[in-house]
C-alpha cells in the first residue's frame, strides 16, 4: 500500500484499530463516529465538514446512497452571492487565480467526501450487507494484505472503477480489422485522450531509425505510445517509468498484444543507457504539485520531468535523431507556463524545433462551458514538437 498506518477507534466500549490508506495521502483521522442506516445526510454533512469521520456498520448500498447525498450538498451552489455576484468575480479572476481556486475547491470536495469509511477484511472482502464482490479490484489495487484495512468509500468505488476499465481496456486504434485495446491499471493513468495518440499515429518516422535503431518511450505509463511506435514497424523500442504500478501495466498491456519482441520495459528516472534515433516523451502537463498519488500523471511539480527530458535528450539521441515531446499548451492558457519559457528551455538545451503537430482536444471538459476552467480548456492545443540536436 501507497500511503499505510493506524487508524483508532472506540466501538461497543472498546478501542479497536486496523491499517489506514489512503491513496490521497490523507493522515488516519482523529475524531472517527460509527455510523449505520440511521445517519441522515444532513447529519452527515455536519459531520464531515467538522472534520468527523464516518465509519459506516451498516448496508453497504445505504453508504453507497450517503455518499451521493453528500455530492448533493457539496456541489450546491452557495446561497451567500447572488448570481450577479459569482458572474462578476469569473470576469475578474485571472486564469491562474482560476486554476488555483478550482483546486483549493476540489481538495475541499475531496476532503468533505472521503469521510464516509468502510473497514475491508485483509482477504479483501467486506462485512456489510449487500456489499458487493471486491476482493479482485482491491487486490489489484493494493496487492495482498496481511490485516484488515480502512478505505473512504470514495476510494473504493475508484478501485471499482479501475477495475471495470482494466478489464474493459480503452481502444486506441484498429488494426486489421480488429480493435487495439490498451488496459489501465489503478493508479495509472489512462489513455483516454485519444488526440496525442493520433499525432504519434500521424508524426513521420525519422529515417535514422530506418536503419535498425532503437526507439526510447519516456515514462511509458500504460505503455500505449511504444505500442503505437511497435504497430508502426519500429522494431525495438525501450520503454521506461518510475512507478511499479506503471512497470506492471505496461507489461501487462504488451504480454497481451504479443508485442515482447519489440518492447522492453526498464524501471529508469527518465532514460535507459545508449541513444536511440528516435525518443518520445508525454510528460504530465501541468506545472502544478500532485495533491495524490493518482495525479503524478497530470502534475509535473516546477516542470521537473519536462526539463528533465529536454536537458537529456540531446545527450542520448543519435545523429539526425528526433525526439518527440507531447505536450498540451493548456498550462499557458492557465498562466502555469509561458510559450517563450518552454521554447527558452528546448534553446538552453541546445535542440531545435524542425516541426511542430497540432490538434485540438476531443474530451468533454473541452465543451463543458460550466466547468471551471473552461476559458482555457477551450483554447487548449496538445502539440507534437519534433525536436533534433542544433
């Protein structure tokens, strides 16, 4: 488990304990109240806004229920300012005042939502009635455990989720005929946003690589881009990642499509030794701090991994090599980065831009003018930069 302690409580005059996780990094709560199908909603609210958890004893679809009436109340709009009010302090925010406001917002949510508690059993099962069957979604999101352990139930219906969508997959492409899944474990992120697969669909090859040599795919995540590069006829490809979780998928995920002669998957900050003619990169887009484990992914605190890949690649790419950097420009809209810094670090490096492909995104927040960071997910480029040594 990720993030593990102890969390306390008193039940029936006794003190009991069990294992605490969570995957938000969230420390075991002090102040912890056993709760049945007796808890009204509005209770609840108070109590979880106080900062009192929940730990629910009695129908699991009750919880379920609970939970979506705490949304309910969450996400209402606040009576205190008239419209007129809230249309008035949109115009005036800056994008960035914007951004940092939607996340202090969604850490709040989060924090509000995640104080309904449900107890697992250490074989992954649940002592609720009619609580479903979750012991292979939480064994594949946590691995086995020893003990019993405490969740928020908000977690648990991500690893749910998680794992209808591993056992689903998410298709990227059709060959032959036939469809290319890829599937996502928890904790990984998805490849859901289908246009920067499309721009390594679409990106020519560099003709070094024509030669026999290898292909780096940098933070493979899933592994879906060195699948992309191995359904392309390129016939040796390292794929690297930090994370286990990520090592494990892409592993998972290339077993599956037979492509082990093409692939290889190495746990590596960034690079494998050698250069290769061709390395791709999709670095988190935002410069932002992750506020979770699950949000590595999108966040990219101070630009770390993006410079990082910059400040290397020239080093390991092979004369009249390329190096594809994906990257969306949604964190210049934000006021996160600017177009002149991002070009000033390619320059610093000493890479050159020989091409640059654009694509607008598909994905819903894009079209979603109630959402709050919809003036800038509205003007929003994901671009494929070729870059080469100068």
């Amino acid at each position: 488990m990720t993030q593990s302690a102890t969390l306390q409580w008193e039940e029936g005059e006794q003190i009991c304990s069990a294992h605490w996780h969570s995957e938000n990094g969230i420390a075991p709560h002090k102040k912890i109240q056993i709760a049945d199908d007796t808890l009204t909603a509005d209770i609840a609210y108070r109590l979880a806004c106080e900062g009192t958890a929940m730990l629910y004893r009695g129908d699991f679809q009750n919880a379920r229920q609970l939970l979506q009436a705490l949304v309910r109340r969450v996400d209402k709009p606040s009576k205190k300012s008239t419209r007129a009010d809230r249309v008035s302090k949109e115009k005036t925010k800056s994008p960035l005042d914007a951004f940092n406001l939607h996340r202090l917002a969604q850490s709040q949510r989060a924090r509000i939502l995640g104080m309904i508690l449900i107890q697992v059993n250490a074989d992954h099962s649940i002592s609720l009635r009619r609580a479903p069957d979750v012991a292979q979604a939480c064994l594949e999101a946590y691995g086995t455990q020893e003990t019993s352990y405490v969740i928020s139930l908000r977690e648990l219906l991500g690893v749910i989720s998680a794992h209808e969508w591993r056992k689903t997959g998410v298709q990227v492409l059709t060959r032959d005929d036939e469809e290319v899944r890829i599937h996502p474990h928890y904790g990984v992120f998805s490849p859901v946003r289908s246009e920067y697969i499309s721009l390594v669909l679409k990106a020519p090859i560099p003709e070094a690589i024509k030669d026999g040599s290898i292909a780096f795919d940098i933070g493979t995540g899933t592994g879906v881009l060195a699948v992309i590069l191995a359904l392309r006829n390129v016939q040796k490809i390292i794929a690297t990642d930090l994370s286990d979780r990520a090592i494990a998928c892409a592993k998972e995920n290339i077993d599956h499509l037979d492509l082990n002669s093409q692939i290889e998957i190495q746990k590596a900050n960034l690079f494998p030794d050698g250069k290769a003619a061709l390395i791709v990169c999709n670095p988190p887009w935002l410069p932002a701090r992750p506020s979770s484990s699950l949000e590595h992914a999108v966040y990219d605190p101070e630009s770390q991994m993006l410079k990082g890949f910059l400040n290397g690649l020239k080093d390991h790419l092979l004369p009249n090599g390329e190096g594809w950097l994906i990257l969306s420009d949604l964190a210049e809209h934000l006021g996160l980065r600017t177009r002149e810094e991002l070009l000033s670090w390619i320059e610093q490096t000493g890479l050159k831009v020989i091409a640059r492909l654009d694509t607008k995104p598909t994905h819903n927040k894009a079209f979603d003018k109630a959402d709050a960071l919809h003036a800038a997910r509205s003007k929003e480029v994901t671009s494929l930069w070729r870059l080469t040594q100068k």
